[in-house]
C-alpha cells in the first residue's frame, strides 16, 4: 500500500436502494472524505424496481439514467449543480442532439459541468446512453 507524507483520505462507499444496483463488480459511487469529491460510475436508463431498460428510445434512457445519477448523487450528499464533470457514452452519435436537450433539463446552462461524449460499440444490457460523473460533496461557491 502507498502512503503519502502524512495524508489521509477517507474512501465512502455510496449505495441506495432507490438507484438500479452496479451490474458488474463496481460500486454505484465512491466519495472521497478529507476531500470533497464523489465519483459515480456510469448510469444506463434502468428502471430502479424492475431492471430493465426503460421503453421510449434514447431520449427516454437518457430521462432515465440523469434521474439515476441524480439519485446516487443525493445519496452521496450532492446534486445536479455540484457536478464538475460528466462523461457521455452513446451507442449512435447521430443521438448526440437528443442526449443535448435532454442533458440541458438537468443542469443549468450557466455552470454546465465539463464533458465529453464518446461513441461506444456496445453498453451494458443493450443501453443507448449511459452517463458518469464527477461532483463536489457540500457546497459549491462560484467565483465571480
């Protein structure tokens, strides 16, 4: 095990039960404590008490996987506008418009997080899109 000179972080583990549960061997979200931040592993449009994907195409998945993160980000102590930085993944760029307006209806347009969108052969269980995210736990103050 590394050690830094004297630093300590305290690892958190998120899981709820009101988001899908991890489908392979990750945690929904790791907080780092004596930091601020959160990680949330990617997010697909699962119905929470089903499992399955959601009907409606892209647009619905996307609906489905934001209100995700959103949930594993409340478990974690955060929310939509403390999210720094998102990483898209769809399966057809020609859905990056659809993913962009549903994307605007969760965050303000004035701090939107940082992002990148990638194209991906395949997602799990045959998703569309599937978000992850990076956000701060607290609060957030922006500089003027």
């Amino acid at each position: 095990m590394a050690s830094g000179a004297g630093s300590r972080a305290l690892r958190r583990i998120i899981r709820t039960d009101s988001a899908p549960k991890a489908i392979g061997p990750y945690n929904q979200a790791v907080a780092v404590r004596g930091g601020t931040t959160v990680y949330v592993s990617g997010q697909i449009g699962l119905e929470v008490k089903s499992g399955s994907i959601v009907a409606g195409g892209v647009e619905a998945e996307a609906r489905q996987a934001f209100t995700n993160l959103g949930t594993v980000l409340s478990a974690a102590g955060s929310n939509y506008d403390n999210v720094i930085k998102t990483t898209i993944f769809v399966t057809d760029m020609a859905d990056y418009g659809k993913v962009n307006e549903i994307y605007k209806t969760f965050f303000k347009a004035d701090t939107f997080p940082a992002r990148a969108v990638v194209a991906a052969a395949a997602l799990p269980k045959g998703a569309l899109v599937e978000v992850e995210a990076i956000a701060i736990v607290g609060e957030v103050e922006d500089e003027q």
